[in-house]
C-alpha cells in the first residue's frame, strides 16, 4: 500500500512540475520611426533556460516558439539602426506572448557598426563584383567616394575619375537605373554613403545580353549602387559657397529626394576651380607610341589643364507609372570657358634629317553643352517586355587657337605665326528599344535590340597662316582660308535573337545582326595664297564624300549553366561592305568563334575566360580622297581603298576573396590581335612643292598589329581593417605598325606600373595614407631608333585626416612626382594642399572650411608623346596656388532620423539609459 502511495504522489508532483513548464509563444513587431517595418533585423532571445535566435520577415514580424520562461531579455540589431536591449516581465500562465510594437532608431554613426555576421566583404557573381557597404569603416555621413577608395581593386584618383580592376568606369546607376544619365562624379561626389547597401562592379554587355544570357563584344565597367531598404525613403540637401584669391570662386547645390521607387534629384553648380560635372565622356589615348603625363592634380578640379570657368545645371528623375511601366531619365546643361597656353618641342626624325619644331599656343573654348535622355521600361505581362530610350544632345563650342612656332633644320630655318578661329555645332539624336518575348516554355526566348542614331556636325573655320625665313626676314609661304563643313553620320543596329532550351541547363541561341552606317561629308573651302587677296572656292581642297558601311552577321551560340560552371560555344559569319564615291567599293567576309567559360569555385572565387572577334570600319577623314590643309605645316590625306579592320580579343580573369583572412585578389590578362588594322604612313620634310609642309599622313592597311595588357590588385587588411595593404600592378604592351615614307616601321611599346600603398585607421581620430607608384615606359623603333624613347617616373602621395576637439578636422594632400628621360623639360613638382574645417550648428549641419591648394605653386601638366616619327614633350598651365574660404550647409532626413553630409570631424558618442533600454 506504501509504495502505490509513493507513486502517486510522484505521479502528482511531476505532473505539477510538467504544468511548471509550460512552454510560451513569443512574437512581435520591429518597424522605424516613420511606422515602416524593418527587415532582416536580429532578434536574439535569452533567459535562465532559453538562448534562440530569429529574424523579421517582410512585414517586420518575428515569432519565437517553445520558451520556457515567462521572464527574457531581447536583444535586436538591424543595419543602419542602433541596438536595442528590453527584458519583458509576462504573466506565467499565458500560452501566448504579444509584445508591443519595437521602434528602432536609425544609426547615423558609423557605417559598419552592425555587421552581418556569416557575409563576406566581396561577393564574385560571374561579371559582378559585389562589396557589402557595411564591412568598410568610414566616418558618420562621408560621400560614396570616400567608400569606393576603401573598396580593394577600386581606385579614386584626384580628379574623381574611378577605375576597377584597371578599366575606367564609364557609368554609374542606382538600383539599377542610370542616375544623371549615369554620370560617374555626379553619383560618387553627391551620393552619401551610408544609403548605400552594395557597390556592384558589374561588366555591362548591354540589355539584350542580361536577357539571353549570350554576350558578345568588349563590355562596359559600370557602377551599381543598391540603396538601403531603410534609405529608400527621405531627402537630402548639401550646398557650397566659396570665395578666395585670384577672384576664384565656387558654388554648388545638390538636393535629392527618395520615396520607394520616386527619386528626383537637382544639381547645380558654377565655378572658376576647374571643378567640371557632367563628364560623361571619357578620355581615349591614341595608338602608336607611349605617352606619360607627369605632374599634379589636387582636390577641387585642378587636374585638367588651363583655367576653366564652369556653369551646369542637371535634373534627375525616376518613378513608376503604374504597376507596369517605369520611367527614369535626366536632364542637363553645362557652359564651360578654358583658357590654355602651352609649350610644345617636336622633333620631327623622319626624311633622314631632324627638323624641331617648337611652338608657343594660346587657346580660348567656349562650349555649350544639352544632354536629354528618357527610359520607359513596359512589363506588358509576364511574357513580354519593352524598353524605349530616347536621347538627344546639342553642342556648340567656339575656340580661338594662337599658335607662335620656329623651325630648325639643316636646310633653313623659318619662323612664323597662325590663328584659327572656329565655330562648331552638334546636334545628336538617338533611339534605343529592347523588346523581348518568353514564351511558356521555359527558357525559350525571342527579343529584338536596336540603335538608331543619327549625328551630324557643322563647322566655320578661318584660318591665316604665315612663314618667315630667319635668315632673310622674308615672307616664304602665306595662307589664308575659310573652311565650310557639314558633316552628318547615320547609324542602324538591329539584332534579332532567338533562345531554344535542349534541356534545363543547356540551350541554343541563334542571332542575326545587320548594321549599317553612312557618313555625308560635305567640305568647302575658300583659300588664298597671296598677300592681301580675298580668299575664292579652291576644288582641290573642297570634296564631297559619301560612304556607306554595310554588315550582316550570322551567329550561333551553344549554351550550359551549372551550378559550379557555365560555359558558351559558338562562331558567327560576317560579311562587310563598304561603298562610297570616288570608286571606294570594297567587300570582306570574317569567320570568328565565340567562347566563354566561367567556374566557380565557391561565392568569393571564380575564374573566367573570353573570347570574340569584332569589326571597325575607317571614318570618313580616313577615307575621303583629299589633302586637308588646314594645318598649314601637317597634312592628311585621305585613302577610299581602305579596308575595315577586324580585332579578336581573349582575355582570362581569376577573382578571389579569402574570407577568413580578408584577403582579396583580383587578376586578369587580355591580348587582342588586329587584321587589316589602319594604320598612318607619315611623309617627312622635304617636300619639293613646298618646303615649309613638314609632314603628310596618310592611310593605309596593315597586319601585325596586336596588344597584351595584364593587371593584379592584392589586399590584406590587419586588426579589422584598422591598417590595409594594398598593392596593383599592370603590364601593358604593344606591337604598333606604321609607316615612314613608306617604309614599314614596328613600335614596341612596354609600359610597367606598380602601386604601393597603406591605409592607416588606428583610432577614430587618425586617418593615414601613403602611397607610392613607379611607372616604366620604353618605346623602340625597328626604322627610327632616334623615335626611341626610356621614361621613368615615380610618384609619392601622402594624404591624412586629423579629428580633434570634437568639431575640427585637419586634412593634407601631399604628391612628389620624379621624372626621368624627357631630355629637354625635368620638371618634378611637388603639390601641398591643406585644409582646416570646423563644424557648427546641431547635427553638424554646417561647417566652415579654410583650404590653401598648390602651396608651393608648382603645379604643371607635362605630356610627352613618342612616335615612329617624332617625340613631342608638352607643358601647359594648370590651376596653381591659391586660397579659399567656403560654407557648407547639410540637411538629410530618412525614416524620421536627420543627419548631416558629409561628417568632418567630431567623437562618436554612445549613450546608454537605465529604463531597461539599451542602445
């Protein structure tokens, strides 16, 4: 009887321990200050007997199941947003736990302040680079900019010019659309960076490539900014005032606001510092020798030459129309105003004699610059997509170039003087559709891309040229002409691609490309050769020419995407015809593979490797059949026998980010071997007709021609990004053709660079970079060994950033540059810049900043240039020294948090309260 007792109170007590134990279910909400819900956030539950962990969904809501205990502590981080810790007190004996709705404050201190934990720094997606904004340390409110100089493989030089993994970065977007047309400094100086998420460095084969998957041809290096669900929602207002020295001036306003998917953007901006805006055009070096620019450049636009005023003005806009249709474009105007002088030597080695010719040029441009561009994206349904973008751009410019010249050679030396003085006009109009079709089977795809552009340029020139014999003091040549010309370039692109799925992972792609494009060149020209007579219509020097430029290309692509590897294989037939006046009838047909393979190895490490072929066709100064003289010393004559030229390229690329060391290393290699290439026949002084012409250049065909460029960027960072070393090298080469009084001469061209540099982040008031870079430039001449050239050049930068007394911020730019090999001008400046900024106002929202450029007042361009037939060393005037004083103001607000743009200086500050709250 005593032990069924015993058991029954056992039994008893342990179905009171069991009802003890009744286990909870929690769950709540997490939204902003503005009532929005936050997702991803952390939530991290703990008690005496529980330690679980959840995340929000995309309503903000997380759910716990099975606590045991009625008393728990809460713990949330969210990107963007300060920490909060609550401990919750509950009724034992519900079931079923709600908690109050959970409003997290936005955290404007330092971007990486919540990391999310188990996500690498740098992502590799096939042609993407992906970095997660939040790894990279930078100070409250700094500008995209100074995040893309933290990013490993990315570079930001002092004029703002961005390039990735040794290519230069033509665009930038936002989410996926083009921002200000896709203008790189607008986006990269304007944009703060903490409403960034991503930064994606993405190779751009165009819309119809992202759809089929089959990309063809070189692609574009673009930009993508992912903006921050929490900052997709606000406005922000940065403006500059400025005046200092020499009259210089400067004044800016950027004023942006983001509503989900309406964002609208105004930047205005007026200045004498060589500040410019709006370049979308990027600079393109000429083939046929080296060149190597020397000198300093400095924050404030000083890097380009001459003194340029500048006034722009731009507007951005996006939005959606609808549940279907979205609709993002801008628009823009820019007015500049430069004044160059420079100092050319050219030594001109051809003709078995050296003749130098020396000049002293002043130059005056006026341009005016409008660029409208549309994008109307239209899902019809699910099956069917349409993109239509318009664009249209008017440019006028107006240039007065003063040019005083000597000349020495055996034969006589001469001296003289010519003014040019032109008009110029450039209305361009374009259209671009994308549309595409899926049909319902999977994978199988029909799309149609097209181009339409049509550009024309119109030209007044008057141009007086005069040549005097040092000797005698006589008027040996006199020239005087008025140059009439309307040229206009009509461009069509179609191409029709049709996807055929075999099975889920394999699929046929056939294409047909047609291209046509037609240039009507229309040149009349007055002249006279006579002291003081009027200048008349000259038929040997006015021409009218027209030529078309026909292709067809057939194509087939055989497609595989694994999960670990996706490769294409494919060739493609193009016939080419190019028609024109004066007999120029020429036909040529090129037969070229098309490969592409990519393995990857886990998220962070891929390689790839690309090859395809492409064809360029001769442009009408190449081809019109005329002598132009309207450079009375170098002549161009035109060849209509000229063949298009045909470039194959390859190139391979290994990616890799380590991420348990931080390591990141980038490396690629290409080679591209050119048939048919264009290349110049130069014909040197002495020319019987006339002794003061100094060269004539002509065209003609050539095999040979290739070029092998090769980049590597490592990056090591120590103690979490406190000290980074990073290190980039590049080697390029190239195999040049040309010819010397028609003789065939081949350039070698080496170029070797390599890049040091540290940056230094201690403690939050210390910034540090130092750098150096050596660049090696040797160019040999198989005709001309007096062409040869050995230049060699080393620079040291030194920037830093010093925070003190809460609100102060020093800041120094420091470039040395050494140059060796340039035999006539040394020149190796030595720029100082300095500032001293002070913050004001709650929030920091405005600061006063006393800034010195050029202390030294060395700052110079120098260029120098070797070909097979001449070395030409350049040196022009640059912004140098002076002093301003400016204001800047700072407004921003999203999801109901103000802060400022960008931070100067100034402690971090924590608080912690006591009501249970933590943050």
């Amino acid at each position: 009887m005593m032990k069924k007792i015993h058991l029954l109170l056992l039994c008893v007590f342990a179905f009171q321990g069991l009802k003890a134990q009744t286990k909870f279910e929690v769950s709540g909400i997490v939204k902003d200050s503005t009532d929005n819900p936050i997702v991803g956030a952390a939530i991290n539950l703990t008690s005496m007997v529980d330690t679980t962990n959840a995340t929000t969904n995309l309503d903000g809501i997380f759910v716990f199941n099975n606590i045991k205990a009625s008393e728990f502590v809460i713990t949330i981080t969210a990107l963007g947003y300060q920490p909060i810790k609550r401990r919750y007190i509950n009724d034992p004996k519900a079931t079923r736990i709600v908690l109050d709705p959970i409003i997290l404050k936005s955290d404007s201190r330092v971007l990486n302040e919540v990391v999310v934990n188990g996500t690498p720094d740098v992502t590799v997606k096939e042609d993407t680079l992906e970095y997660r904004a939040g790894a990279y340390k930078l100070k409250e409110n700094a500008l995209a900019e100074d995040l893309l100089k933290k990013l490993p493989g990315i570079e930001v030089d002092r004029d703002g010019n961005v390039t990735a993994q040794g290519k230069t970065i033509t665009k930038v977007r936002i989410n996926g659309k083009d921002f200000f047309g896709g203008d790189v400094k607008t986006a990269t100086q304007q944009l703060p960076a903490d409403i960034i998420e991503k930064v994606q460095v993405i190779d751009d084969y165009g819309d119809q490539a992202n759809i089929t998957g089959v990309k063809d041809g070189d692609p574009d290096k673009i930009l993508n900014f992912t903006i921050r669900k929490d900052k997709n929602k606000g406005y922000l207002a940065r403006g500059i005032a400025g005046g200092g020295d020499k009259d210089r001036y400067q004044g800016s306003l950027f004023a942006a606001s983001f509503n989900n998917d309406q964002q609208l953007a105004l930047l205005g901006n007026f200045n004498n510092t060589n500040a410019n805006v709006f370049s979308l055009t990027q600079g393109a070096s000429s083939g046929g020798g080296g060149r190597r620019r020397g000198g300093g450049s400095f924050g404030g636009g000083g890097g380009s030459d001459g003194l340029t005023n500048v006034n722009s003005i731009g507007f951005n806009y996006r939005d959606q129309w609808g549940p279907k249709v979205t609709a993002y474009g801008s628009y823009s105007f820019s007015n500049k105003d430069n004044n160059t002088t420079s100092t050319n030597l050219n030594s001109l080695l051809g003709g078995g004699v050296v003749l130098n010719n020396n000049t002293f040029d002043n130059s005056n441009t006026k341009n005016n610059n409008h660029r409208v561009n549309l994008n109307i994206e239209y899902k019809i349904d699910s099956l069917n997509y349409l993109k239509v973008t318009p664009n249209v751009s008017f440019g006028s410019s107006n240039s007065i170039y003063n040019s005083n010249f000597t000349n020495q050679s055996p034969r006589t030396d001469t001296y003289g003087n010519s003014v040019n003085n032109s008009d110029n006009a450039n209305p361009n109009y374009g259209l671009d559709f994308l549309y595409n079709h899926r049909f319902g089977t999977k994978a199988r795809n029909l799309s149609l891309d097209g181009s339409l552009n049509a550009t024309s340029s119109s030209q007044d020139q008057s141009y007086l040229y005069i040549v005097n014999n040092t000797q005698t003091q006589q008027l040996e040549r006199y020239q005087n002409q008025i140059i009439n010309g309307d040229n206009k370039n009509d461009n069509v692109k179609l191409r029709l691609s049709y996807t055929e799925p075999i099975t889920k992972t394999k699929n046929l792609e056939f294409n047909y490309t047609y291209g046509f494009a037609r240039a009507n060149n229309n040149r009349l020209v007055q002249n006279s050769d006579v002291s003081g007579q009027d200048p008349v219509f000259d038929s040997d020097l006015s021409n009218q020419y027209i030529f078309d430029y026909i292709t067809n290309r057939f194509g087939a692509n055989y497609r595989v995407n694994q999960k670990k590897y996706n490769y294409t294989l494919g060739f493609a037939v193009q016939p080419a015809t190019l028609t024109g006046t004066n007999n120029t009838n020429r036909s040529v047909t090129n037969i070229f593979p098309n490969a592409r393979f990519s393995y990857k190895f886990s998220k962070t490490r891929e390689l790839s490797f690309n090859y395809n072929g492409r064809s360029s066709q001769p442009s009408y100064n190449q081809l019109q059949p005329i002598t132009d003289k309207s450079n009375a010393q170098y002549y161009t004559t035109g060849n209509n026998q000229l063949l298009p030229e045909f470039t194959n390229s390859a190139s391979i690329r290994y990616n890799n980010f380590d991420f348990a060391s931080g390591n990141v290393l980038f490396t690629n290699i290409s080679y591209n071997f050119t048939k048919d290439k264009i290349v110049t026949n130069v014909i040197n002084y002495p020319f019987p007709s006339d002794s003061t012409v100094l060269q004539n250049t002509t065209y003609q065909n050539a095999d040979g021609y290739y070029t092998i460029n090769g980049f590597y960027a490592f990056s090591k960072p120590f103690e979490d990004k406190k000290y980074v070393i990073r290190l980039r090298g590049s080697a390029f080469y190239n195999n040049n053709i040309s010819f010397v009084d028609n003789n065939k001469n081949i350039g070698k061209n080496l170029i070797l660079s390599q890049r040091l540099d540290f940056q230094i982040n201690p403690n939050d008031w210390l910034e540090l970079s130092p750098s150096g870079t050596y660049t090696y430039n040797r160019n040999n001449n198989s005709l001309n060994t007096r062409a040869n050239s050995e230049v060699n050049s080393f620079t040291t930068s030194f920037d830093s950033k010093i925070y003190f007394l809460k609100s102060w911020v020093w800041g120094t730019s420091l470039d040395k540059t050494f140059n060796s090999g340039y035999n006539s001008i040394s020149t190796n400046p030595f720029i100082i810049n300095t500032y001293l900024e002070k913050d004001f106002f709650k929030d920091k929202k405005g600061s006063l900043k006393l800034q010195a450029f050029d202390l030294l007042n060395q700052s110079t361009s120098l260029s120098y240039t070797a070909t097979s037939t001449s070395t030409i060393l350049s040196q022009s005037n640059k912004l140098s020294r002076y002093f301003m004083l400016s204001f800047t103001f700072n407004i921003s607000k999203f999801a109901g948090n103000t802060t400022t743009i960008p931070d100067m200086g100034g402690e971090r500050r924590h608080y912690r309260r006591d009501n249970n709250e933590e943050r």
